[in-house]
C-alpha cells in the first residue's frame, strides 16, 4: 500500500487529516452507526488524467445506506461529487490509482443505543490504492463457517459499519488458515458473496450470481460486470440461488467489487475451479473493466469523471 492521505473533508471543510478526528464518545464509534462507501479513481497515462468511476451512483449508495440509519445530510450526490474533486485536486494525486472513503456517521457524543434524535456527519479522504488481493488472477478461497448476516438483522445492501464485523470475522478466519478469501452461506445455505466481495460463476457458458434477495450488497461494480458480460462478451447472465457445491463444478469464478477489482477464483476448498488456472471469461473480463475504468472506452465515458480536466 502507498502512502495514506494528506488530507479530509470534515465537519464542512478539507482539512490536514490529523485534523480530522472525533470523540471518544462519538455515538458511531461505540455502536456502528454509520455507513461507508468505497470510490475508486483511476489514472490514465495517456491523457495525464485521474477518472472517477461512477461516483454519483456510489453517493447516491451512500445516502441510501444513511436512509436505513435516519441519517439525513443536507447533501446530493452531485455536491458530494464536487466535495470529492476538491479533495482530489487538493490532494494532486498524479500516476496513481486512488481509493477514497466517504462516511456519514452518527456523530453526538453520547451514550446509549439508538438510531433517533442523534447529530450525524459526513466526513471523506482518498488515498493511493493498488490491489486489495494480491492474487488477482488465481485467488484460493474457502468456505467460511461464518454466516452472512440477515436483512432482518442488519441490511446488507447497505454499508453499515457496524456489519463490517461480520465481514472481518470472516476475512481473519480464512486469512489465517492460508485462504486468499472467503465464501459466504447466507440463512438459507445459499452463496451470498465473498467477505466483501460480490461473487460470480461461469458454468456451460452462463455467468451466474446470487439475487439481491440473498444478503448482498447491492454492488455497483456487479452491475458493471452484468452489463460487461451480456452488452460486451456475449455472455448470458442469470440471477438466481447458487449451492455451495456448484462452485466445485463451475468452468470459472471470480470475486467483484470497488475495492477488489475482479479477481479470478482457482481453488475453492483445494479443489480447482475449471482447468485451476485463470479461464477465458475471466481474463477478457479483466481486460475491458480495467480499460473501461481507465477511460480508455469512448462509449462509457459518461461513467468516467475527470479530475483535473474538463468535467464531462
């Protein structure tokens, strides 16, 4: 990992980020009551640019996940948008990627559990950012013996804090016994996604991922990829319940998201996923995303917003 952040929005202006510090008592810090979300920018050596991809959809997520905390902020995701250029641009960050954190929390300096009659803030840094796993094109996973957690418990589709518990048991469980990543049953027994990762498999040509419905965050990447693989490769794509034990049969797999990218799944349990080694679907897929999100496709523009050139 590159260096950390200079500087953050917070409290209604960019400031040093050892600036940027809240209470002890801060209500989201003793109970998980906030959200976040995960933005990444890429750099175009061609064009001398830095390109967010997809940033309102990200804000509108955000805003959204703040909806199911009763956090309201006088905020669009255009003005958060305008936030996070001056940020950038504060930042300078050239000849890097960038991942950046936006989070609105629960912000009184109280205690006791609730959602209601509480102050809320929104708070946002950037930082170089390369591979969230290192191997991307033949990642080893396991099953987790953790469980996704339930709608009625705490949403998945949104980025509560909070839930992120959840997501680093099971990270820490399968990191320490060797695992690149882990799968993830939901309630049901069905895959739901990996630790922090929406899940994919491609058997008999037909690239196949778990419905909203089975505990997922609502990926934006995800529906990146849906539309890569049906508008792009040709690829069908089915939205359904997937069992465990198809994995094992599956011609190719991979993991999707913000911060992971799309990395290949090869081994699941010690057991090869298709040939073991990176397939076809995959690599292609591979290729198109990282040159779409650089801004190197001409047609997916509009999801690319500059940095430091004219705004699209």
């Amino acid at each position: 990992m590159a260096q950390g952040p200079s500087y953050a929005y917070f409290q209604g202006k960019i400031v040093p980020i050892a600036e940027a510090k809240v209470s002890v008592m801060t209500h989201a810090l003793n109970y998980g009551t906030g959200a976040f979300g995960g933005v990444r920018a890429y750099w175009n050596d061609d064009e001398n640019e830095l390109f967010i991809f997809r940033p309102l959809d990200h804000f509108r997520r955000v805003l959204n996940s703040g909806k199911l905390l009763m956090i309201d902020l006088p905020h669009t995701p255009e003005s958060l948008l305008n936030i996070l250029l001056e940020l950038l641009r504060t930042e300078n960050y050239r000849g890097v990627d960038v991942y950046i954190r936006p989070l609105i929390y629960k912000s009184s300096a109280v205690i006791g559990v609730r959602l209601h009659d509480l102050e809320a803030d929104f708070t946002m840094f950037a930082q170089p950012f390369g591979s969230y796993i290192s191997n991307e094109e033949g990642s080893r996973v396991t099953f987790s013996a953790w469980r996704r957690i339930d709608d009625n418990m705490i949403p998945a589709r949104g980025k509560i804090t909070g839930a992120y518990a959840n997501s680093a048991f099971i990270k820490t469980d399968a990191a320490l016994s060797g695992f690149d990543e882990a799968l993830v049953l939901n309630q049901n027994g069905h895959i739901s996604e990996g630790s922090a990762e929406n899940f994919f498999m491609v058997r008999d040509g037909v690239a196949i991922t778990p419905p909203v419905t089975a505990n997922i965050l609502e990926g934006i990447t995800r529906r990146t990829i849906m539309h890569l693989l049906s508008e792009e490769m040709g690829v069908p794509v089915e939205v359904r319940d997937i069992d465990r034990t198809e994995v094992f049969v599956a011609d190719e797999a991979f993991f999707c998201g913000t911060g992971v990218q799309v990395v290949a799944i090869t081994e699941v349990d010690h057991r090869p996923v298709g040939t073991g080694k990176l397939g076809p679907v995959v690599r292609q897929l591979r290729q198109l995303y990282f040159d779409l999100v650089r801004g190197k496709i001409a047609r997916y523009r509009a999801w690319n917003v500059p940095v430091y050139g004219p705004q699209a």
